[in-house]
C-alpha cells in the first residue's frame, strides 16, 4: 500500500489480505505506512485500494500466534461499536480459534463492515475514525519501546486494551466488571493482559511523539459502555502512567 501510494505519486492497487488482522483492520480503510524507531507508522500516506479480496481459506495456514493476535482487532471493533460482536467473540472462542471458517466468516465481515462505515464518515481522522485507535495510544507506544520486536501488532494492542479500560475505570466511566470482561475475553483468547518488564518511562515517552498527539496532547480513546467510546484530551501523563501499571 505505502508502495502504491508512492510510486508516481500514486498507483492503484488491490489487496489480498491473508492474515485475520489484514483482513479484518489493515487492508481497509487505506492508511498505508510503515514503522520508524521514533514511532509506529509515522512514515506513509492515505491511499485506498481499489478493491480488497478476502478469502479465508488463506487462515488455514495461518500460525496461531498470528490468528490470535489478530483476532484483538475483532474484539476492539466489538468494544467500540458493536455489544453483538463482542458477545459473539466470548461465546465463540472455542470454534474461532479452530478455524472453523463458518465461524470466522460472521466477525471478518462485521469488522470490515464497522471499519469501512468509520472510515467513509472520517477517511483522514479528523473525528470519529479516532474511535478505531483504542488501544493504540498505549499499545503503539508498547510496540515502538520493545523496538517492534517483542509483541506482535494485536498483542500490543490487547495490553493497550487492558490499559485504556483501566483508564476509563479511573475516571469513572465503567465500572471494574467492565475491565474484567474485557480481559476475560483478551485472555480467552491466548493475548497478554500483563507486561511486568515494561520500560515505563521509555513507553511514556514513545506515546508522547505518537503521530496522534497535537500540540502536545495525548488523545485516549476511553469506553463508557460496551459497544460505544468517547475521546479523552484531559488525560494527565499520571493518569496513563496509572493506567499503564495495570500491566
């Protein structure tokens, strides 16, 4: 994609996305880019496909560790927009996790349904596309800290998860059996809830030069109920940090 869209200013391409997390986040929506040591990322452009192919033969082959850490963008979409998906994530672990494609066809197209309505109200970010990002804040500055090498994509995003509901529990807008739902599922699912050498600091650090901040403030994409998120620019650094010891 980032190719694509770089080449004579612009080429069209098609995805064929072969991993769940491509199929059901990376591959629609067009941000393409690629990652820098500073941040995830940071270094791309917003360039659609001209169509995006799934077949779900291809996750057949598929390595569990990729399945499972792809699936934590199936659970984020059921905590940002859609109660039914998450619920049908808990209830479905067992077949999902077989790869029983009749069980993964329902999710793979939910996701892609939720994402692709954000991104036709929102294609550049400047409102209710930031809704795709939690997680991310916290999970983006995991990723860059261990230098992309330690947590798969979806990994990182499922610690970034646990720290962003910890977040809303803190400022009283879930309760704690929302967080402990939310990690039941995460763990169900075979993803880290815990990261206890996190380089504290270091991963502060990274959140701050994240290419979402503005002006120098974080933006939290927090719940306030299953299915449904609000933005969060009132965050205090000891707030995250706060957060981020829930790991």
């Amino acid at each position: 994609g980032y190719a694509a869209a770089s080449f004579m200013r612009g080429v069209r391409f098609i995805q064929i996305p072969t991993t769940i997390v491509a199929q059901v986040d990376s591959s629609v929506g067009g941000k393409t880019a690629v990652n820098h040591e500073l941040a995830k990322n940071i270094i791309g452009a917003f360039h659609q496909p001209a169509a995006v192919i799934i077949d779900l033969e291809f996750l057949k082959s598929l390595p569990d560790r990729e399945l499972r850490a792809g699936l934590a963008e199936v659970i984020k979409h059921g905590v940002i927009a859609d109660a039914d998906l998450f619920a049908y994530m808990e209830e479905n672990a067992d077949a999902i996790l077989a790869k029983d494609l009749d069980k993964i066809e329902y999710p793979v197209r939910r996701s892609c349904e939720i994402k692709g309505a954000i991104v036709s109200e929102d294609e550049h970010e400047h409102g209710v596309r930031a809704n795709l990002n939690y997680g991310h804040t916290f999970g983006h500055g995991i990723e860059a800290a261990s230098n992309y090498e330690h947590f798969l994509h979806g990994e990182a995003i499922a610690l970034g998860m646990h720290a962003a509901a910890t977040l809303a529990r803190n400022l009283g807008m879930v309760d704690q059996s929302f967080v402990d739902r939310q990690r039941a599922c995460l763990e169900t699912y075979g993803l880290p809830v815990a990261w206890p050498a996190m380089p504290m600091d270091r991963v502060l650090e990274v959140m701050r030069h994240d290419k979402k901040v503005r002006a120098g403030t974080m933006k939290f994409i927090v719940p306030d109920r299953m299915g449904h998120v609000v933005h969060r620019t009132d965050v205090t650094v000891d707030q995250a940090r706060a957060a981020l010891e829930a790991l």
